[in-house]
C-alpha cells in the first residue's frame, strides 16, 4: 500500500541533493550568485524508460511519499510534474532560465536560490499540483482554446511530430542526450541570464497559471491527448498531441490523401502510427501482434467536437473500450463499425469534479479511456495480458483533478453550485467559477507550523530532513 503523501521543505532537501552530486547535471553553475541547474528532459524526446529511474524527479516523488518502489507504477512525466510545481509555488527559488523554450531546446533549467520573508513556514510539498507527462501542458494553456479549433487555429501550438522511422520495441519516442557526447558539464546561460533578475512575468510564467486556467476556462488545452501503447502490458511509446481535429491510430503504409477520406478520414487529422512489433522477443506474441497490426490500416479515429472525445472505428480490427461514457455493463464494450461513439464530456466532467470537491462523492470523476484492440474487454483477462492497448488521456481532466487531488473537500453549503443556463457555454462558465472559488478558498487555508530552524541548508545532510 502506498504511503500517505509527507510534507517536506524544498529548499533544504533540494539543495543537499544538488550538493550531493549524485544525480547527473544537478550541479551549481554559479555557486557565488546562488544559480543550480536541474536536466530537464522532455518525458517523450529524450530519455529512454530505464533512464528516468536515477533522476531528482523520482527522489522528490520518493521522499514526499507520492512514490514508493516496487508499489506504485513509475511515472517519471508526473515525477517532473509534481517538482516544477513545487519550485514554482515556492517564494526561494526563482527560474533564470527555461533551456527546453529554447530553438532549438536545451534540457535543462537554471534556478536562483532566494531568501524569501516568511519563507521558513511555508512547505515545499507539491499536494495541489497537477501531473504531466513533461510535455508542458501547463504552458500551453496560454496557447490552446476552448472554443472551436477553426477560429482560434492560429493560436495553437504545433502537434508533436511522429517519428519518420518507427521507434524499436521496448524504446519510448525518439530519445537524446543531455548534452552533446553525454556530458554533464555545467551549462552556460544565455548572455544576461546571470545578470539582474528579469522582470516577474518573465521568470515563471505559469507560477499563477492555475487561477488564470480557473477564470479563463478558453486557456484550457483540450485539444491535448496523451496517448499510451502498450503491447501485452510492455509501454513501447508514450506521446502526447496537440491537434483541434483529433488524430487516427493506425498501422500501414498507405498515405492518406485527399480522395481517400472515407477510407482514411480527414486528412487534418494527426497521424499517428502504432510502433513496430518486430522487437518482441515472444516469437508467438510478435506473430499473433503483427495479424492485428495488418488489419488497422484505416485505424481509430479519435475526434474532439466541442468539448467532447469520440471515436471512430474504420478499422477491421475490432475494438473494445472502457472509459466514463462507456455503458455500465459487465460484459465486453466493442466500438461498432463505422459509428461515432462518445469517449469523454468535459461538462460530466466538471460537474463530477466539483461534487468530489464539496464532499458529495467519495470519488473523483473518471477520465481515463482505455482501448483493447483484436481482444474484448473489459473481461476477466488482465489489461496486462493483452496484445495490444492503448490508453488515452485528456490533458485538461488530468490537470484539473491533480490540481485538487489531496486538498480538503467542502460541505454542500459551503459554495453554492449554480449552474443555471441551458447554453453549453453558459453552464461551463458557473463551473469554472465554481471552481476558481474552491480554488481560491483552499490558498487561504492555514500553513502548518514551521519546523525548527535548521543549522544551515549547504551543510544538510541528505535525507536528514523534517518530516
């Protein structure tokens, strides 16, 4: 069973850690003016799997309880999520510079350490963060709409690109190194970096990005899906896309084109390929994959219309599904042929979010679709066991639950839910209030009584700290 979340001071933690050298790149770059660097990989770009187990993310998800080996699954895209907010939230460190916004992007991040008035009392802990892959949605809430793609499509971020050439099984996206040949030799900032603080806005844009998200519900990235392919419970490819229309999973070598739409489907779509089977080292298993992959040449479309996910079976590979609009039956869940089936409502979706956080369920509201492609489900064969998965996940559900995972619930008094206007967009407005409201009430929640004083943050020694 997991441990219960520990609060734990940042600073004094962190700064053991980064005189520790223990973890590669978590070095000072320059001591006297208080400036450390973190390797800040991107989760789908430039770390294999295995590589992520020795990283400063992972400790941080250990020592403050969100992570125990051998228990929980590793999600080392969370792990970066849950630290860049704690350094964000927190009034003694300051981002100097931000490598991965780079053209073209360096991995890595520069810190300042500042003596912040009244810092000693205030926690490092990351309870009210929201977890990600390391793909920056929070950052790209200042570019994605809520409203309809077609109008705000300038606005939008470009889509991660697939790989031309198929990423080997057992390897995630195309990975890089940290620095060239490997290094880890401390990076040079930009001329003006280590000079006179750059002005507020500049520094951490996104530190107030969560009201910002809560008052301005068009800074939501709902044209954001991470997309998880697993074949028989092995992840081989993890990414994340960002398109208005959606995108098609499919496997063939057909190019779609303009007279192909009703085999094919649009081609505004994001295209995005099952990765190879040849690296399976289960003779049976790789063979048994591969007749399913010859038969997804049209693939699943998954298309976002308004604030909802559907799907669209083309392929003549079945597929079954689960996932919160999914029909409450205990038999399998098939996708028919050719139907457009509706994955996930974001309104469902919020009015789930905000019972769960007064107190009238026990349960947050479910986001997470998962399919099974030649296989039914659900059924009384483990996820685990099957060939070939994929589990789907909006970005906007996942950074609004996480925002508020581990917060105090309200009483059904405490803040009225109106929720009055029949208009789709009326209604999503009181929500998002609603929420801005809770949101706002929790920041002015006590602190905890600050531990004692330490002798001295630069001589802590590791794993020596408060709990």
């Amino acid at each position: 069973m997991t441990a219960p979340p520990r609060r734990v001071r940042l600073k004094p933690w962190l700064l053991a850690q980064v005189e520790s050298q223990r973890y590669p790149g978590l070095q000072w770059v320059d001591r006297r003016q208080r400036l450390f660097c973190i390797p800040w990989h991107h989760a789908t770009r430039h770390l294999a799997p295995q590589e992520d187990d020795g990283t400063i993310f992972k400790a941080w998800a250990t020592e403050t309880g969100k992570f125990t080996e051998g228990v929980d699954e590793p999600d080392p895209a969370k792990w970066k999520a849950n630290l860049r907010c704690a350094l964000n939230k927190s009034r003694e460190f300051r981002l100097r510079y931000d490598g991965t916004k780079d053209a073209p992007p360096k991995p890595y991040k520069v810190y300042e350490v500042c003596e912040a008035d009244g810092a000693d009392g205030v926690t490092g802990d990351d309870f009210s963060c929201g977890g990600e892959e390391d793909v920056s949605q929070l950052q790209k809430l200042m570019s994605l709409s809520i409203n309809d793609a077609a109008v705000h499509a300038g606005d939008l971020l470009p889509p991660y690109p697939w790989p031309k050439e198929e990423p080997p099984f057992g390897g995630a996206c195309p990975v890089g190194p940290f620095l060239p040949g490997g290094g880890v030799a401390a990076p040079e900032l930009p001329p003006g970096a280590a000079g006179a603080a750059p002005p507020p806005a500049a520094l951490a844009p996104m530190e107030h990005g969560v009201p910002n998200l809560l008052i301005s519900p068009h800074l939501l990235p709902l044209t954001d899906l991470e997309l998880k392919f697993q074949y028989r419970g092995r992840q081989v490819c993890v990414l994340t896309i960002s398109n208005p229309h959606g995108c098609r999973l499919f496997h063939s070598s057909l190019e779609p084109t303009q007279e192909q739409v009703e085999l094919f489907g649009p081609l505004t779509l994001e295209q995005v390929r099952f990765p190879a089977a040849d690296g399976i080292p289960n003779e049976k298993q790789r063979f048994y994959t591969h007749q399913l992959l010859d038969v997804l040449d049209r693939g699943l479309i998954l298309e976002l219309q308004g604030q909802d996910i559907y799907a669209i079976r083309l392929c003549q590979c079945k597929v079954f599904w689960s996932g919160p609009c999914a029909a409450r039956c205990a038999g399998p869940n098939p996708i028919e042929r050719e139907k457009k089936t509706k994955l996930f409502s974001l309104e469902g979706f919020l009015n789930g979010l905000i019972l769960f956080q007064k107190g009238q369920t026990t349960t947050p509201p479910p986001f997470e679709i998962f399919f099974c492609f030649g296989e039914e489900w659900p059924d009384q064969k483990p996820k685990e066991k099957k060939l070939i998965t994929v589990q789907v996940v909006p970005v906007a559900a996942r950074l609004l639950l996480e925002m508020f995972s581990g917060e105090l619930s309200w009483s059904a008094d405490s803040i009225p839910l109106q929720i009055s206007h029949p208009d789709l967009k009326d209604r999503m407005v009181e929500q998002f209030k609603e929420l801005y409201q809770l949101w706002q009430s929790q920041q002015r929640l006590p602190q905890p009584p600050a531990s004692a004083e330490e002798p001295g943050p630069w001589a802590l020694p590791p794993g020596s700290l408060p709990q």
